[in-house]
C-alpha cells in the first residue's frame, strides 16, 4: 500500500543553477524543518548511488534516514528512494525541471510514500498530511532555492 504527494512551483532562477541546488540534498534543511542534520556518502558531486543520510523529527519522534540517488540527468530530472527501515518510507521521489517560458524553472517535487509493519495502519494519516503540507513545501523551496542561488 502506498500514497503519493507532489507540489509544482515556478522558482525565478535558471534551470542549471536549480538543479545544482536541489541535487545537493544536503540543502533539504533550507527548506524542510524536519531535517535536523544531514550529511553525504561519497563526497564529492552528487551522482547516483550517492547516499544522503539524515536526522528528522517527525510527530515529536527522532528517526534516521537514508536516501539513496538512483537517477540523476541534469538539468531535468532527479529521483531517489529511502534505503532505511522505518515505518513509513519514501519508495521513489523526485524533482523534474524544466525551464518556464515566462522565465525560471519550473520544478514538480513527488514522494511515493510506503507503509511497513505498524506504518501500514499510519499511512493514510501520513499522506494526508503530507498532501496537505505539498502546497508550502514547495513554496518553501521555491524562497530557499531563490535566496540560496
């Protein structure tokens, strides 16, 4: 059993330099304020295979993370899965780019979230609101993204 959420916005600044930006998940605490840390495996550029291995709070409860970069084609597209063991877990997410014709890049952020064990029970808990919260996500990333670049 699984649930998706997604959040399209227009963030004013060139497709390249968004990319670059998104692709360094070590930027995710500029805009997600459940990722209290974050650091990467290997270091050096992100390419698939790289592992970013996190600390985030959700519902009061501290968790490890681990996202594993399974695809990465620059400038347009950037998709990873969580490797870690948790009740709830991210099965495929990503960012697709592409330029705006009104100037920018316009970015659609998606997660595939899986339920496992006790998260089966929680799950549609947990994609409501993470549906809910898509919309501010993504304008989060949009100030982050345009402050940062």
């Amino acid at each position: 059993m699984s649930t998706q959420f997604e959040a399209t916005v227009t963030i004013d600044r060139p497709i390249e330099a968004v990319f670059t930006y998104l692709a360094d998940g070590r930027n995710d605490p500029d805009f997600s304020p459940r990722v209290l840390k974050i650091d990467k495996s290997p270091d050096g550029t992100t390419k698939a295979g790289t592992v970013f291995h996190s600390t985030v709070k959700d519902a009061g409860m501290k968790s490890q993370r681990d996202f594993e970069i399974t695809e990465l084609t620059a400038p347009t597209r950037i998709r990873w899965r969580e490797a870690s063991h948790n009740s709830i877990t991210v099965r495929e997410g990503g960012y697709d780019l592409e330029p705006n014709p009104g100037g920018g890049t316009r970015v659609r952020l998606f997660n595939v979230l899986e339920g496992h064990g006790m998260g089966k029970l929680l799950l549609p808990l947990a994609g409501g609101v993470s549906r809910k919260d898509a919309p501010d996500f993504g304008e989060r990333i949009k100030v982050a993204a345009e402050h940062a670049i």
